[in-house]
C-alpha cells in the first residue's frame, strides 16, 4: 500500500473513532510529512531501522 493512501486512511479511521480535532491536526500534520519524505513507497517498504532514522533526522 502506497504510504500516501495508508495515511488517509489511518486519519479517515481515526476520524471515524471521534479523535478531537488537535488530535486528528497532530496525525495529519506529522504522518503527511512523513508521506512527503518518501513518495511513491510503499509502507511494506520501509524497517523498523528505516522509520527510526527519519525519525531522528526530525526537527
């Protein structure tokens, strides 16, 4: 699954479970950056290494 579509999908489910607003804009802010830093991947893709590096690459 593209990492773009896994994000929409995890703030359209979260939404549905009545996440507050502030909660919903902290998702979709960080989990778009996210999408943003490794476009056309697939969250398959990615390793726990992988996703702890950009992690630690954050400002």
């Amino acid at each position: 699954m593209p990492i773009g579509k896994a994000v929409l999908d995890l703030i359209e489910a979260k939404t549905a479970q009545s996440r507050s607003k502030r909660s919903l804009g902290e998702l979709h802010s960080r989990l778009s950056r996210f999408a943003a830093d490794h476009p056309g991947q697939n969250l398959a893709e990615f390793t726990t290494t992988g996703l702890q590096c950009w992690l630690d690459g954050l400002t």
